[in-house]
C-alpha cells in the first residue's frame, strides 16, 4: 500500500470517526434507553415477572394465554381496532378537506389557519380528555344544546354503544398535524397541472381526482402510515375519559396493557403484550405499504 493511499485511508477513519462522535449522544439514548429495554422487554414476555419477585422462566405462556385464554384481549383487540378503521380515514379525510379550503387564496388566511390549528396544539392532554368528558356527560354541553332543539339526550360515555363514538369524535377533532402536512403538499404541486387539467375541460371537482389525490399520494400514505400506528397506542383518552369501560366497549389495548403492567404488575405478561401490539402494527404497516404499489404516485416512477 502506497503512502498516498494509507494517508486516504487515515483520512477516511478520521471522518467517520468524528461522524460517530457527534451521534454518539444520540446512539447512547437509544441504545441505553430504547434497544436495551426492547431486549429486556423481549425476555420478559417469556417470565412470569410481578416486579416484587425475581422473574421466573415459563416460555410461551403468556402468549398461550393471552391468545387463547383471555377476553379481555379479545374485548381490546376489537375495540382497538374499531376505533383505527374509523378514526383514522374520517380524521385523514376531514383534515384533507381542512387543508384544500385553507389552500385557497383569502385574505386574513393566516388567522383562519392559526385558528383551526389551534386545538392540535394542546394535543391528546389530560385536561382535553377531561374536557371531553364533561362535554358528553349527562349534564354537559352537547345535552344542554340538544335540548335547546326538543331532544332529549344521553349519557354518551356511559353507554355501550356510544362510548367508542365519543372518543373517536375526539381524534377526529385533533386533526391539525396531518393538515399542515397536507397543505405543506398542496403548495408543491405545480399549477400547470390544474391549467393543463382545465385546458382539457375538467372541473374543480375532476381536478381533485385526477390531479390533487395523485399528486399527494405519497403525502396521504405517510399521514396514514403515522396516524395508524399513533391510533394502535391511543391511551390517554381512553383512560382519562372512560377508563375502558362501559362492558369494555372502550376498553384500548395500550390501556390494558397499562392495566396488567402497573395495577397488577404482571410484567411479564404485559411484556408479551407489548410484542404483540408490535407485531399487529408491523403487520398493518406493511399490508399499507404493500397495498400503496397500486394507488401512490411517484413522479420519479413515470406516474407508476
């Protein structure tokens, strides 16, 4: 080796050496505080494990039980997944909707944008799940407007069948983060494109269709993609609002995975879940990709 190419070389580990130093705060955060507890958690979910006892080996147990001995895991899993297939489009819809009109060109723009925002600032809060729940008590707001008009309402949270509803008008409500991100979209598309689409005698409704939802496909799958898995981990609302019932209609997984964790301090068990939840999002998210090849358009991919 010349002396030329040993200095390169020298050269060369210097730069990733210094490259590995300056993420070296980050690589020692996940390591430390996310890889290894993932690996501890990992080994767990084959213990029984209550935190005031030494951890115990009983392999596949939890997992046996929990897939076919456990309702509540059933009662969680579906209701789980009720609240992803509706909250998730109709949010992603209604903040696309939001995201168009706020697109237009109107004076004081700024303020309406500010203003609609505004409730995703305070995010999935306690003091919001709070306010949610006096507003759909028995005597809270949306009650007291029914009766303005002659109807009688109900205690929303307190029944079965419209408990789930209520937190799923919540997520809808907090759509603002998928809105700045569609409207961030929207301001990329080239105008020539509706021109082009006008010249060729489309309407504002046939533009939409054949030039907006194209071109913000890739947008749309990575809103959906964050706001599924953001969806499998709802918990707050769940817990400040309903506590998982009635007759666990509300019953969210992450709640009683927090349930078996920290009421019952089975470790173990709730380990398990944890790894499983991980696996049922891994699998939606790649059914969403593997179904995105038929529906997102990529410019670089000649429209495929």
């Amino acid at each position: 080796m010349t002396k030329f190419a040993a200095a390169n070389k020298q050269k060369q580990w210097q730069s990733y050496l210094q490259g590995y130093l300056f993420i070296s705060p980050w690589l020692l955060g996940f390591f430390l505080l996310t890889f290894w507890p993932m690996l501890q958690s990992l080994y767990f979910s084959f213990t029984d494990y209550s935190l005031l006892e030494a951890e115990k080996w009983i392999g596949t147990d939890n997992y046996h039980k929990i897939l076919f001995d456990d309702s509540s895991f059933i009662n969680s899993i579906k209701a789980t997944f009720i609240f992803v297939l509706l909250a998730v489009p109709i949010k992603l819809a209604g903040a696309l909707l939001i995201a168009v009109v706020l697109n237009m060109k109107l004076k004081g723009m700024f303020i309406y944008r500010t203003v609609i925002y505004f409730p995703s600032l305070i995010g999935s809060s306690v003091a919001v799940a709070i306010l949610w729940s006096n507003l759909f008590g028995r005597d809270g707001l949306i009650n007291q407007l029914l009766l303005t008009v002659g109807i009688e309402g109900m205690n929303w949270i307190g029944i079965p069948q419209t408990a789930l509803l209520t937190l799923i008008i919540l997520a809808v409500w907090q759509f603002g983060s998928s809105m700045v991100i569609f409207l961030a979209g929207l301001k990329q598309i080239p105008h020539e494109l509706y021109e082009a689409a006008a010249v060729d005698g489309a309407g504002k409704v046939r533009s939409f269709f054949a030039v907006t939802l194209p071109m913000l496909s890739p947008i749309i799958l990575f809103n959906l993609v964050l706001q599924t898995i953001g969806a499998f981990q709802m918990f707050t609302q769940a817990f400040i609002i309903t506590r998982g019932g009635p007759l666990e209609s509300t019953y969210m997984y992450a709640l009683y995975l927090f349930e078996k964790a920290f009421t019952r301090y089975q470790m173990g068990y709730a380990s398990a879940l944890a790894w499983i939840l991980l696996l049922i999002i891994g699998v939606v998210t790649a059914l969403i990709f593997f179904s995105s090849k038929r529906w997102v358009h990529y410019e670089t991919e000649g429209g495929k």
